[in-house]
C-alpha cells in the first residue's frame, strides 16, 4: 500500500536498486497482439529475440493448431476460403525474416538474409542500399506493390501497417512457399481506413497531432 493522501512519503524507507525487468517489446507492429497465441504473450514480452526461434515461430509457422477459432488467421481462412493454417513458411519470411531474396520479385531482401543461418526472430530489419522515397512518392502498402523502400523494410508513417498484415496473414505470398495460391483475395483485406484523420506533421516526429481527450466530436455528435 502506499502513503494515503495526507501521508508523506516515508524518506529513510529502504531503496533498491536492483535490476529491471522487461516486460515488453515489440518490433512489427501487432505482431504479438496479433500473432501469438494468448499463451505466449507474456513470455515473449519477458524474453529476448534470441529466443524466437525456439519459441515462437512455431506460432507463427502453425497457428491453426495454437490459436482458437475467433483469432485473426482462421477468420481470415472463413472469409477467403484460402487462407492456410499450417506451414505458413511465409509468415516466417515476412516478420520473422525480413524477406529474403526472391519472396517478392524484385526485392533483394537484407543483408542478414544474405548470409548463411539468418536468424529468426522478430526484429525490425532494413535494407540501407535501398534509397528512401520522398513523402509524396511512397505507397502505402510498401514491398507488397514494389516500393522496396516501405515496410517490412523498415517501417515508414504513412505506411498502412494493418492492411499490410491483413494481406500477408491472409496468404498473398503464401503460393511463393508451394502452399495454395490465395494471392487475390487476400490482395483485397483491408480494414477500409486508407488515410491518417490527421495530417502528418513536416518535422519530427512527423506523426500527426493526438486528438484532445476531452473531446469525442471526432467519433460522435454526444455531449
């Protein structure tokens, strides 16, 4: 319990400086709120990426036999009749790899693909060759319609994350890995939110403004 309103804080108490403990991380976005089973949740925010390998992409890999039957992936497969649950080689490509080369045509893939073992992992990876587009010329939907410069090559603002994720959990390369080809139905998932409600700020860090949190006018007319 701490001190109650009209108590001061006790000074001589006892202080630790022990170490931390982590208990969160996350590199994709919705990864672990969408990817991971809820068993494995909290033990991949406690633990490091060197430990995804073993762990976790066997989530990622199968999650028809690890997640119930109103999570992302087997909606996905109700509403494309495509969308496969097991060996989903190309979940691991995408998030746990970083794309290597010859995942999306055209795409180089990264340095860390490129070499021998590659590990496995969800990390954030960026391929530095790979010129940034100016603001005006990206596509949202980054290397899934040619621009190399967008996520999962890194990760931009205006890169449209969740519709990025819906495709790929929905099986559009999942054919490149020999399993059935679901590549246009799962090119048209969206969540139907194709632009930000504000603008992007011209300087850091770019992401707009936070709307006021005393006032909803922005999701209803209610007092």
């Amino acid at each position: 319990m701490g001190p109650g309103a009209n108590e001061a804080c006790d000074e001589s108490a006892p202080k630790s400086n022990g170490t931390g403990t982590q208990v969160s991380r996350l590199s994709n976005p919705l990864f672990n709120e969408f990817l991971n089973p809820i068993k494995a949740k909290n033990f991949y925010n406690a633990t490091e990426p060197n430990r995804d390998e073993q762990f976790i992409a066997p989530y990622i890999l199968n999650p028809g036999f690890e997640q119930g039957p109103n999570t992302l992936v087997q909606q996905l497969r109700e509403f494309t009749r495509c969308t496969e649950t097991t060996n989903r080689n190309d979940q691991i490509a995408s998030w746990m790899l970083g794309y290597p080369a010859g995942v999306v045509r055209g795409f180089p893939g990264n340095r860390e693909t490129q070499r021998p073992n590659p590990a496995v992992s969800d990390q954030m990876r960026l391929n530095y060759n790979i010129a940034p587009k100016p603001f005006g010329a990206q596509d949202p939907m980054g290397v899934l319609n040619g621009d190399f410069a967008g996520m999962p090559n890194g990760r931009r603002v205006g890169d449209d994350s969740v519709d990025i994720l819906l495709r790929l959990w929905g099986g559009e390369l999942q054919s490149t890995f020999g399993s059935t080809d679901c590549t246009l139905l799962a090119s048209r998932l969206s969540d139907g939110v194709l632009a930000n409600d504000v603008p992007f700020l011209a300087v850091f860090p770019y992401l707009g403004l936070p709307h006021d949190g005393f006032t909803h006018t922005h999701v209803h007319n209610q007092p």
